[in-house]
C-alpha cells in the first residue's frame, strides 16, 4: 500500500469483531520482523511485545472491568462494560507494549550525564513501535485503537501473563477486523504545523 494511504487508513477502530483476517503465524512473523528494525534510544531495544490471543486477550479485558468494578458507581460501571465489551473485547486480540526498565536502568548506569532523560527516550521508543504497530495491523486489514489502562493493570498484568518483573505497561493496543467507520477528524492548520526554513 502507498505509505500516504496506509496513514490516512490507520483511524482508531471502536467496534471491532473477532474476524480473522490475515493468519496467527503472518501476524506473529510480521511483529517479530518488526521488532527488528525499529529504532530505539541508543540501540537498546528496551520494547516489550506480547501479543494476547484467544482466551488471554479476554481475561484482560475482564480484568480491567474487574478493577472498574471496584472503583465507580453499578451505573458508571454497566456503561463502561458496555464500552469495554463492543470496542475492546469483541475483538480479535490486544497487543502490549512493554517497557524493560531494566534496560533502561542500564543506560542509566553506562551514561550517567544523561541519566534523567531515559525514562523520556524509553517513552519516545515504544511510541515509535506503537505506530509501528497500528500501521502493520492497517496493512494487514485489521482496525486497532490504543488504549491506556495502565495503571488499573500495572500491579497484576505481568503475573496474570507471567511475563517478567521489569516489563512496565506502556499501553494496550486491542484489533480486529474494524465494523465502524470513524468520523470526520477536525484538522489544524499544516500552515500552523508546518514549515520550511531555508
Ligand atoms: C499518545 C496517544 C495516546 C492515546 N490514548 C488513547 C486512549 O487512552 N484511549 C483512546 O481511545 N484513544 C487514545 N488515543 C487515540 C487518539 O484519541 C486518536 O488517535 C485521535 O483522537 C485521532 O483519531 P484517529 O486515531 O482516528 O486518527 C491516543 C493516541 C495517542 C497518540
């Protein structure tokens, strides 16, 4: 697909269904290419990946509606199930992106004048593999949306999926084969967002 096209394509997806589009094994070789040839901040390569399938991609959304539950009125919570349930868990799966901190406490330590600015040039990676990401599932025809349960999850999310103490959520991608069509999107000025200078 022209590149243009492809970001033009990518729009966050709200009402996804379980529709395989393209195989497991495409999806998962294309991510782990992927996570090849990315940039990071000093070569680190401090990105996690997982990618939830199946029954996995459901006990996490039910794991945020569990923690929702504990926190809002019945009422508050009947809606916000209702809206974990038709964007999130209808759909096919979710992909987390991790942080390491452990690779970035190493560069903390092997480059200790700049050491306050890694926990920024960590965030700036996984941003880079996030759009990655949601372009490679457009290209691979699935809607995705990213989403930011991270503090209702932080505490539990690596036992629930026995990944490593170290791994810090960043944010939750879940995708699908997309149902809806976003609206219009209110554009500011490229004259304001852009220039050229010579
Ligand atoms: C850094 C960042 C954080 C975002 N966090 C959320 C989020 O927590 N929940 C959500 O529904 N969308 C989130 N979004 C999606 C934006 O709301 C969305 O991209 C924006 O409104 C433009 O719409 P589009 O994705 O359809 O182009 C986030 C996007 C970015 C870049």
């Amino acid at each position: 697909m022209d590149f243009i096209e492809l970001l033009k394509k990518r729009r966050s997806h709200y009402l996804l269904s379980e529709d395989v589009v393209v195989s497991e094994e495409v999806l998962c070789e294309s991510l782990r290419q992927l996570l090849l040839y990315l940039p990071s901040a000093y070569n680190s390569q401090s990105t996690r990946l997982v990618l939830l399938l199946g029954d996995a991609h459901k006990r996490l959304w039910n794991a945020v509606c569990d923690k929702i539950a504990m926190l809002v009125t019945p009422e508050a919570f009947a809606k916000s199930r209702a809206k974990i349930e038709r964007c999130f868990a209808s759909g096919l799966g979710t992909v987390l992106f991790f942080e390491d901190e452990a690779v970035v406490d190493g560069l903390r330590r092997e480059y200790p004048l700049y050491a306050d600015s890694f926990d920024i040039y960590s965030e700036h990676t996984s941003a880079m593999h996030q759009i990655a990401v949601w372009l490679l599932l457009v290209e691979n025809g699935y809607g995705a949306s990213l989403q930011h349960y991270d503090a209702l999850l932080k505490n539990d999310i690596n036992k629930m999926f026995g990944l490593p103490a170290t791994w810090r959520l960043i944010g939750q991608m879940p995708f699908g084969k997309a149902l809806d069509v976003p609206g219009e999107k209110s554009v500011v000025s490229l004259d304001e967002r852009f220039r050229v200078v010579r």
